[in-house]
C-alpha cells in the first residue's frame, strides 16, 4: 500500500511540475502562428449558455474564416465582412444591415479569437486536460481593459497541432458561455467574393445601411 500511494504521490507532483513548465505565451504563439499560415479555415461549432455550471441552452453554428474576412451562420443570422464592410442579414425576415467594420470594437469571432491575448490581456497557464481523447493545454486570459465585455477568457489549445478546440468566456457577472469546435477543415482557399453579401441571391425584404 505505502508503495502505491508513494507512485501515485509522484505521478501527481510529476503533473503539477508539467503544469508549471509550461510557457503560455509560447502556446499561444504557436496556435496564432499556425492558424496565420492558412488560406482559410471552415469550423463548426456548438454554443453553450450556462447557469451555475449547468447548460441551459445549446446552440450550433458554422464559421468561414479568411485571414480578417469572415461569414458566420448562425441561428437564423448571417454575418459577412470583407474585412471593411459588416453585412448582418436575418434570414427569417429578410432584414440586411450594413456598417463599416471596426476590429478594433468588434467582439470575438472567429476571425480573430487566435489573436486576442496579443493586447488587452494578460495570460496563465492553467493545466492539462482532455477534450474528446485529445490533450489539450488550457491558457487563461485576463482583460486588462475595463470597457472589455469579457473578464476572462479560456482557451482549450490543442498539444499536438495547436488548433483551439474550445473556448470559454467569462463576463463581469461572472456568467460563462462556451464553445467548442464539432468539426474543423484547414487549408481553405475560398473564391472571390466569398465574404459579401449577394443581394442576387439572398432576398431583402427591409435593408439599413449604416456606414459612414
């Protein structure tokens, strides 16, 4: 028995000094590396509201990602942008709205959540953990910025190929929203015009333009 527990005892520190080696900003520096390096990527997703760690309503979307483009599908909400121009189209009533693009006052999307630790936050490593059979490294985030909508954010990075494979975000109230990657394909090439949207081939019933 004093064997036993003197093992277990040294698997357990053995797990804890890992922990401790570990560099957050290198880990995260890889991942935004990897993900700079391709054309495009498509993911889908499942979104999570919780209540006191309980999941109270679970929602899917898919994202198309090209470098600052995007397109979200989302519920029954459309979300392009071209990098300049954010076109919001809800497809139930056929409404499309249309406003300038601000990363800078843009909330995290897809496009651009491999980057945020880069300003505005600090970051720890946290522990090891598993996700579907894979390992994963869990990277915490800290807003530094009072009017952030996020006080935290954490961060479920692949060890083997860097890919983020779930997320979590942590508001001032304390209450969390996560998601996590159903299915990735990287190395896309998507062709012009992918990310504006076509009022050819989407109906508009009311359409508000914004921009400046």
């Amino acid at each position: 028995m004093k064997r036993i527990l003197i093992v277990m005892f040294w698997m357990a520190a053995s797990l804890v000094a890992v922990g401790q080696e570990q560099n957050p900003k290198a880990i995260l520096d890889k991942m935004s590396s990897v993900y700079k390096a391709m054309p495009g990527y498509e993911i889908g997703f499942v979104q999570k509201i919780l209540s006191e760690s309980e999941v109270v309503d679970r929602l899917t979307g898919e994202a198309s990602v090209s470098k600052d483009k995007f397109l979200i599908k989302f519920q029954a909400q459309h979300i392009y942008c071209n990098g300049t121009v954010l076109w919001t189209y809800l497809v139930e009533s056929q409404e499309l709205t249309i406003t300038n693009f601000e990363p800078d006052e843009a909330v995290i999307n897809p496009s651009n959540v491999y980057d945020i630790y880069k300003e505005g936050f600090t970051y720890a490593y946290k522990r090891q953990d598993n996700i579907k059979g894979e390992l994963v490294h869990v990277v915490e985030l800290t807003s530094t910025n009072d009017d952030s909508d996020f006080t935290n954010v954490i961060m479920y990075i692949g060890q083997k190929d860097s890919y983020l494979k779930a997320w979590d975000l942590i508001d001032y109230a304390g209450a969390k929203t996560a998601f996590e990657v159903s299915s990735f394909k990287p190395n896309v090439t998507f062709p012009p015009g992918f990310f504006e949207f076509d009022e050819e081939k989407n109906p508009v019933q009311y359409k508000e333009d914004l921009r400046n």
